[in-house]
C-alpha cells in the first residue's frame, strides 16, 4: 500500500559527496519521524540519522558534522546530505518512515528497498 522510494545512492571517491532522497508514495494520511538507516556487510543495521515534523534530529556519532538529514513535508520527502565521505561509510542505506494511512488508523513502520553507496578510490 505504501512504498518508499529512495534514490542518490551510487560510487564516490572518499571525500566526495552524496545527496539521497525518499519519497513516500500511497494513502498516506500523515507521516511522524522519518530516518536513515544503514548495513555493512557483517555488521547488524545502525540508525544514521532521523527527523522529527518539526525538525528535531538525531545522528549517529560516527557521522555528526558530515550528514546533514531534512525533510519537505508538502512533498512528504527526506533527504541525507553526506558530505566527507570515508570507506567505511560503504554500505545498504535504507529510508524509514513512520506512517498512519487513509485505511489504517495507526501508526506503522515502512521501509524502502535500500539503496547501494559505495566509498573507494
């Protein structure tokens, strides 16, 4: 019913940088806290970033000062600005959202596919 549809993902040289996007699409009625979390091969899944409506944020240690996290609620969009990038920010970076839609009157958590970035020389 709902999907989330993440896009920016791709190859950068460390240093470089990366802007993501997700965009919810379905009977969305009202979207609360959006985020970013990723994956590394070995490791478990880590909260990168999240936002709040009003715009209060949280960001993981391990990227305070590069990423900067948004969101356009008239387009229902978040986005990851990811500025210094190093090897070790490689990994599957998924968007997050939390969601009450037309048909189902709660709050449910969704997840997008993920989408691959990729930091080496």
């Amino acid at each position: 019913q709902v999907q989330l549809v993440e896009s920016g993902g791709g190859l950068v040289q460390p240093g470089g940088s990366l802007r993501l996007s997700c965009a919810p699409s379905g009977s969305i009625r009202s979207i609360n806290v959006m985020g970013w979390y990723r994956q590394a091969p070995g490791k478990q899944r880590e909260m990168v970033a999240t936002i709040t409506p009003g715009g209060n944020t949280n960001y993981a240690d391990s990227v305070k000062g590069r990423f900067t996290i948004s969101r356009d609620n008239s387009k229902n969009t978040v986005y990851l600005q990811m500025n210094s990038l190093k090897p070790e920010d490689t990994a599957i970076y998924y968007c997050h959202a939390q969601i009450v839609t037309d048909s189902i009157r709660t709050w449910r958590d969704y997840w997008g596919q993920g989408t691959q970035v990729t930091v080496s020389s």
